[in-house]
C-alpha cells in the first residue's frame, strides 16, 4: 500500500536556517529538518517531501500542485504568514488537511508577527517548538490522516 504524502512546505529565507538568526530560529538547517522528517515519516507510515521558496507565487504554485496528490499539508509561510492572502486562498483550495508551523513563538515578537493569514485555514497551529513543531505536525497529521477506528501507531 502506497504511503500517504505529506507536502512539507516552506517560505522565505528558511532555505538559510542554520546560519540565520539561530537564537531564534535554532542551529538545525532544512536539511536537517527534512531528514528528521523523513525518518519519522517512515515509522508514521508517512512519504513526506520537503520544498522550499523565496517567491510568494512559487508556493502558490506548490500548494496548488499538492491538490489530488498530497493527503495533507505542513506550511512554514515564514514573513509571507504576515501578508499574504494568496497562499490562505491557495489553502483553500486544498481539501486535506493543514498545519501551520513557526519556529519561533510569533506571539512573542514584534507585533507585525502576531497574526498569520494562513491560520484561518489552518487545522493546527504550532509556534516556538523549534524544529521539533514539524515532527509535532507530522504527528497530528498522522492522528488526522488514521482511518476511522485503526488503532494503527497507537501507543496503548
Ligand atoms: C519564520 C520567519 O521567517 C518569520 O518571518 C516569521 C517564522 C516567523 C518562524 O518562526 O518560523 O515571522
């Protein structure tokens, strides 16, 4: 049986994690990121596929292609969660299900950061969990994805 896909999606400047502002934003690079991911995935029974741009309109675009072929959505929008509408418009119209993550706590900085567009469509939200909040994401998305009644990857 094929493995569900899980679309790892992330915004500006995320492709320089590691040598960007690591007190807040840690020392572990995407790289990294999507190895931890990827391995997680495995043990979830997860594909996971991890891509990043700097163009708001290329994550359009990624969000778009994931229709009919990803079973759900984790998006790092990064500054474009501040202002963009055309990703929360791409969002909807994905129809599985999405989690927002930010690094950071986002409530915890400058006001310009404490409100996320991409929230209104978001399932979940997750902020100042560090790297850790996308194998979090992984794992409800994992509970939300289960089939009605498995007890497939529970722990009791
Ligand atoms: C990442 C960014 O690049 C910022 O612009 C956001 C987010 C916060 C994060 O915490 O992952 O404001």
């Amino acid at each position: 049986m094929p493995r569900p896909m899980i679309h790892i999606l992330n915004g500006p400047n995320l492709n320089m994690l590691g040598q960007r502002e690591p007190e807040i934003y840690g020392h572990e690079t995407l790289q990294d990121i999507a190895a931890a991911c990827e391995a997680l995935g495995m043990q979830l029974g997860l594909e996971v596929a991890l891509r990043q741009s700097n163009h708001e309109g290329e994550i359009v675009e990624m969000i778009q292609a994931a229709r009919g072929v990803a079973a759900g959505i984790i998006i790092n929008p990064a500054a474009y969660s501040h202002s963009s509408i055309a990703i929360l418009d791409a969002l909807h119209l994905f129809e599985g299900p999405v989690i927002e993550v930010h690094l950071s706590n986002i409530h915890r900085r400058e006001a310009f950061r404490h409100h996320s567009f991409v929230s209104a469509r978001a399932d979940a939200v997750i902020a100042g969990c560090g790297a850790e909040g996308y194998a979090l994401a992984l794992r409800r998305l994992a509970t939300l994805l289960r089939p009605a009644g498995s007890t497939q990857g529970r722990k009791t």
